[in-house]
C-alpha cells in the first residue's frame, strides 16, 4: 500500500510540473548541444561581425551598448538588444527587441524598420493587467517577469510596470532586471528558474538602494553579472564593496564584448564590468 501511495504521488509530482507555466522559466534545453567544449568560460570577443562555432549551441557574445542596453548576439545569428531606446544600438538591425519600463532612456515608440518582435515589458494595451511575452526565433527564446515600478511622482506603485526579460540560447540562461524597484518574491524566483547571467542596475537611486540589489543578486544566484545603468567609477567601487560577502571576483574587461558559454561558466561569481565607467 505504501508503495502504491508512493507511486501515486511521484505521478502527480509529475504531472504537475508539466502543467506549470513556463514563461519565463530558464531550465530547459532548446536545441541539441554540440560536443563539449573546453575553456574559461568567458573570451573576449569582437564587437562586430564575431562568428560562433556552429556547434556551440549554449553560448552568446553580449556587448554593452550603454546605459541599460546590451545587444546578445546568438551561434544561429539572431540578434536581440535590451532596453531599446532607439539610440543604443540603432542601426545594428537587430531581430528582437526588449523595453523593460516606458521611460524615455529605456524605450522607444518609433523602432527602426526590420524588427521581428518589439517586446514591451509594461501593459500598453487598453484593457492590460500586464505584459507577457514568449517568442522564439531560431535558437534564441525570450520571454518575461513581470514587478513593480514606482510611479515618476515617487507615490504610489505602477503595478507590472517592469519587467525581467530572459533570454535562452540552449542551456545558457541570461536575465535582464531592467528598472527593478524591490526585492524578488519566492514566486519571482521560482518562475525565473536557474539564471546563469544577470545583467543589474547599480545606480543606487533609480531602481534600488545598492543593499538591496546586491540582496536580490544573492537571491537570483547567478555565475556572472554584468552591471549596467551606473555614472561613475564610485557607484562600482560601491558595488564592490558590497559584493565582499559573496566572494565576487571584478574584472574589467578592456572592451565592451564578452562571449559567455553554459559550459564554461566560471565557479566563482564573477562581475564583468564591460560598461566601464560608466555615464552612457
């Protein structure tokens, strides 16, 4: 009897993990892996035309465009860049584009022509509650997590006025916090899934205070974060200090280009300040 209870249960166990939603879930396989590679985890890269190996299917070359913009480049060619404001990263033909809060540095309504999916992370729908987005194109999927944002008055709370967007190359998860504004609930987490990259803002002031994000870094557990939307030197040599407790190694990359592979991940967590000081 025993037994049969415990079968009962594992088959309902299972059933109800294929029932979950799975937006915005960063732990699945989309395409057949290559053979396994051997390296670092992370190459400096050319900023343009860079070409990845056909069969490295886990992997992204990810450039800072400025300000909280980084164009993700994939091994099938697709090209996506975050917070698209219609200044960085225009002209670069991108296929997918994510606007994680209607302010003016962080989207714009008159993308370029060309653009396969304009994703907008807030409700901008008359009769919208939120946002929900999850496309894929070639090897690259992107989907969405709605949060909170302030209002401009600094009142009251724009309810799903943000979004964190991941984006999926194989088994290589990336995520972009875009304008976050509070800590991450274990909802939050639970549907975001493994993250491998986090790509945080770290200005202190218009998205969180440093305390708080450095927290919800610990709470996302990434390998490796890329700082974004920050003015200064200081505001990193702040961030660093408050990365002390978790053993984070800072590297400053001499451009703006990494390569990052699933399979080449570094063990330690490792901060790659590639928008150097900063003030985009």
């Amino acid at each position: 009897m025993t037994l049969r209870l415990s079968l009962v249960a594992l088959c309902a166990t299972a059933l109800a993990l294929l029932a979950a939603p799975a937006l915005a879930r960063c732990s699945k396989n989309l395409v057949e892996l290559g053979p396994t590679l051997q390296g670092r985890g992370v190459q400096m890269a050319s900023l343009d035309g860079a070409q990845l190996a056909a069969d490295a299917a886990s992997r992204a070359i990810i450039t800072f465009l400025g300000h909280a913009s980084f164009e993700i480049d994939t091994p099938q060619g697709v090209r996506a860049i975050t917070d698209y404001n219609g200044l960085n990263g225009f002209g670069r033909k991108p296929d997918i584009v994510t606007m994680n809060n209607a302010h003016s540095t962080h989207y714009t309504d008159t993308p370029e022509d060309g653009i396969t999916y304009v994703l907008r992370g807030w409700p901008s729908e008359a009769g919208q509650t939120e946002a929900r987005h999850d496309v894929s194109l070639k090897d690259l999927k992107v989907t969405n997590l709605p949060t909170n944002a302030r209002d401009w008055s600094g009142g009251s709370a724009r309810i799903n006025g943000n979004s964190i967007f991941t984006f999926t190359i194989g088994d290589l998860c990336i995520a972009h916090l875009g304008h976050l504004h509070h800590r991450l609930t274990r909802d939050h987490l639970d549907e975001l899934g493994r993250i491998d990259v986090l790509m945080v803002p770290i200005d202190g002031a218009y998205t969180v205070g440093l305390p708080v994000m450095v927290e919800v870094i610990r709470q996302v557990q990434p390998r490796i974060v890329l700082p974004m939307h920050y003015w200064g030197r200081g505001q990193v040599a702040r961030f660093e200090e408050l990365m002390a407790d978790q053993d984070a190694v800072f590297i400053w990359p001499d451009r703006r280009t990494i390569e990052v592979a699933h399979d080449r991940l570094p063990e330690q967590l490792t901060v790659y300040v590639v928008g150097g000081n900063g003030g985009d």
